[in-house]
C-alpha cells in the first residue's frame, strides 16, 4: 500500500527533500528485468525506500538538513545505502532531518519542519522525523533514519511506526555525516518488526570502511524473531516510570507488560541507578563530538562559501555564521567549551567516566534479564512550535532514549497504543550488545 509518486513530492509533510527518479526507475526497471527472466529476486525486490538526508547517496544532494550543504553532492554510496540496492530496493530519495541530525522535533532543519501524518499540528519527532513520517504516511515501505540519542527511536513512536536502533557498531557509518561518532548508528523504520528483521538482515555485518563496524556473527533475524517468548525474562527499570511520565502513556506500556506475562514472560523489577545523570552526560559528549566532527565545514571543502570575503579568516567565519543554525552554533559552542583546557577534566572527562557507569548499570541489568521495557517518551508528540524556545526542555524530552545511546546497546520502539485524541505511543524495548535477535522476538510478542 504504497502511494504514488506524484503524492510525495510537494507534499504537506515535507518529509521529502529530493526525489532521486533516475535511479530509482533504473533500479525498477532491472528487477521487472528479473522477475520477466525468471530469476531468484534479492529479498528487498521492489521494495520503495526513503533514506535520512544525512546518508550519501550517489547522484542524490545530501544537505543533512543544512544550508552549509546546499548543493553537496556525494559522489559515492553509504555502505547501507549500497547494501539496501543490492539487496532489491528501489530507493525513492532523501527525507528531511534536524540539521546535523540535532533535534528531537524535526523543526531544526534549513529546510522546514516536518509535519507528523498522524495529526497534522504536531511535531513528528527528530532527527529523523521524514523518515518516520514518509514510512507513516506510506510513502515508502521503510527507511533508514540515524540514532545518536533516540532519533529513530523517538519518531517511530511519535508517528507510530517501528524504529530499530542496532548496537554500536552493528551498521556500517561508512557515508554517514557524522555528528557524534562514538554514538551514531543507522537504523530502518518499517510498519512491522518483521520488516525491521527483514531489513536489519541486510544492514548487518562487518565493513572495511569502517573500523567501528563489528565482526559480530548477523543472525537470521527473521527466523529468530519468530520464535516464542516464553520463560523469557522482562526487566522494568523503576527509573523509567516516576514522575513526568504521562499517564496515558504509563498505561499503555503496563498493558504491554502484562501481553508478555500472559504469553509466558517473567517480569522483574530492576534498578538503572545512574539514570538521572544520563541526559547532561549526552549533552556534554554529543556536543563535544559535533564540535570536533563539524569543523570541516568550513566554506572550502564542501557546500556554502560566503561571498567575497575580505581574508581566510573572514571567509571561515562568514561560511560558518551563514550556513549553520542556531542549535547547531548553540552546540558548537558548548562542545568547544567543554573540550577547552581548564573545562576539560571537569565537564568532558567527567562525562565519560559516567557514561561508563551508565553502561555498566545496563551490563548489570543484562546478567539477570533478558530485555528491558520502558515507555519510549515522557509525553505523546508535541505541537508544533511549542518548545522551539526552549532548548532544555526539547533535550529533557530525550529522557528515556538516551542512557540507552550511551551504553552501546540495541534497542526498538513498536507501537503500543493510542491516546484518546489518537496520537501514538510507543514503547521501548532494550537487549544488550548485539542481542538483536532477542530483542525482535520480544518486539514481535508486543506489536
Ligand atoms: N534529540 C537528540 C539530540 O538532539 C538525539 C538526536 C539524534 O539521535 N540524532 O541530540
């Protein structure tokens, strides 16, 4: 159930930033090609698929959502870009994002926000927002979004779909624009679990062009997500349901709770105690990162260049002032303060020795469960314009997707329900390192 692709572009929810038609009727065009010959068709056959303007795209502009990249061109395939074409799937172009991939609402990108399908007035969450919003509208059957601190993970269940963060290292970076490298990783939104297995399959594995990428085993993910849940053990983080958690929201993920129960899980209460600590730790190492990762766009190698600027100097801080936006600048900032001689011990260093705390609490948690259930966000996705001016509390609105980015560790959002107005909520699921296999069959037993 795909829409056509007159619907797409100039569209309402802008989840759409170019359409890469060429490509994508070529790609058509040689799997009709093979299914007319009779051939065995690669599992993704056909398949439409929109990917988050932060991946490179041979033949596709890759703005990541900024001005400064105004006309960049990759010219070479992000490795699950590459990977997703091999395997059958027709890549329909690039979906908005927050630039840089910042943001937790979609309203960060040069190019407009993104409204989210399932009600129009409201944010579809970030920063992978057009990606979320172009599987929920049915554009496309999935897509490839990023998740640095929840930006597949949060969208999917504001726009009610689902949205898998692998494990570090599970998805080759390779052609990803990076804003926080020790923390980003690929993932697909798709409608069903089945489908993120499915895509997952083919995302998977080791890559020479990344050294993060990891030699760890890939699963058939499919098959193992079928299998039942029972006499699994299902850990319930107190930390994840005090107070601010709405309470539609609280409902809806106990209701999922007790599905697992009834299909044979164990339930057990379980603590994550340096939770508290995991948002400033974020802030602080996801700042510090972009500071260093975005000083090469500097008007000389990629994208915006000031006109004629008296010196270098002028032409590095000119390009800069007019191609970044504000959150972008407002984290530049603080990451370059936090990295500077006299703050370093205090803020960056500091941050990286709870960042091992938080993980530790997770590998804790791993030794006497299986997964973790908590709800996917504080509160059901926000108006349009409401926190745009207010940047503590769109990053307070990341509570529960972060401590998770920290660790390492994979993690899903599946949709769960509904409040009475109709907007989605998501719950979240958690497994440790690499234990995705886990994780989707847990996934699958609640969707
Ligand atoms: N909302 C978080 C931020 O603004 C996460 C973004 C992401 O995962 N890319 O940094």
């Amino acid at each position: 159930k795909i829409r056509a692709g007159d619907q797409i572009a100039g569209q309402e929810i802008n989840s759409f930033l170019s359409l890469a038609d060429e490509r994508a009727l070529a790609q058509a065009a040689r799997i009709d090609a093979m299914a007319a010959k009779g051939d065995t068709l690669p599992v993704l056959a056909g398949v439409p698929v929109g990917i988050k303007d932060v991946l490179a795209m041979q033949g596709a502009p890759a703005t990541a959502g900024s001005a400064i990249l105004k006309g960049y061109h990759p010219p070479y395939d992000a490795t699950s870009v590459a990977k997703l074409e091999a395997a059958g799937a027709v890549l329909l172009g690039k979906l908005n994002c927050d630039e840089f991939a910042m943001g937790s609402s979609n309203e960060n990108s040069a190019y407009g926000p993104v409204r989210n399908p399932r009600a129009l007035d409201r944010v579809p969450g970030g920063s992978s927002g057009g990606s979320a919003a172009a599987v929920a509208a049915e554009f496309c059957a999935a897509s490839l979004g990023t998740d640095t601190g929840g930006s597949v993970r949060q969208p999917a269940a504001f726009c009610g779909v689902v949205g898998l963060m692998p494990t570090y290292g599970r998805i080759s970076r390779y052609g990803l624009i990076a804003f926080a490298s020790s923390l980003d990783r690929v993932g697909p939104f798709t409608h069903t679990v089945a489908d993120a297995a499915t895509v997952l399959g083919v995302l998977a594995g080791p890559d020479t062009m990344d050294a993060t990428s990891a030699q760890a085993p890939v699963d058939d993910y499919v098959a193992e997500s079928a299998k039942p849940v029972e006499g699994m053990r299902i850990g319930i983080p107190k930390e994840y349901f005090a107070e601010g958690l709405d309470a539609e929201i609280r409902a809806a993920v106990e209701k999922t709770i007790e599905d697992l129960k009834a299909q044979g899980c164990t339930v057990h209460p379980i603590s994550l105690p340096h939770t508290q600590y995991a948002v400033p730790t974020y802030y602080v190492l996801a700042t510090a990162e972009a500071s260093s990762n975005l000083s090469r766009f500097d008007g000389v190698r990629f994208g915006h260049r000031t006109e004629s600027p008296k010196n270098l100097s002028t032409m590095y801080r000119e390009s800069r002032e007019e191609g970044f936006g504000a959150e972008v600048k407002r984290r530049i900032l603080l990451g370059t303060y936090s990295l500077s001689a006299g703050y370093y011990d205090a803020y960056y260093r500091k941050a990286q020795q709870v960042r091992t705390l938080i993980a530790r609490d997770f590998l804790a948690a791993f030794e006497q469960v299986d997964a973790i259930v908590t709800p996917m966000t504080p509160t059901p996705p926000w108006k349009l314009g409401e926190k745009t001016d207010d940047p503590i509390s769109m990053y307070l609105a990341d509570i529960y997707t972060v401590a998770a980015s920290l660790a390492g560790i994979c993690g899903i959002s599946v949709p769960c329900g509904q409040t009475q107005g109709g907007l989605p909520i998501g719950v979240q699921l958690l497994a440790g390192h690499f234990q995705e296999s886990k994780l989707l069959r847990v996934a699958r037993a609640v969707e």
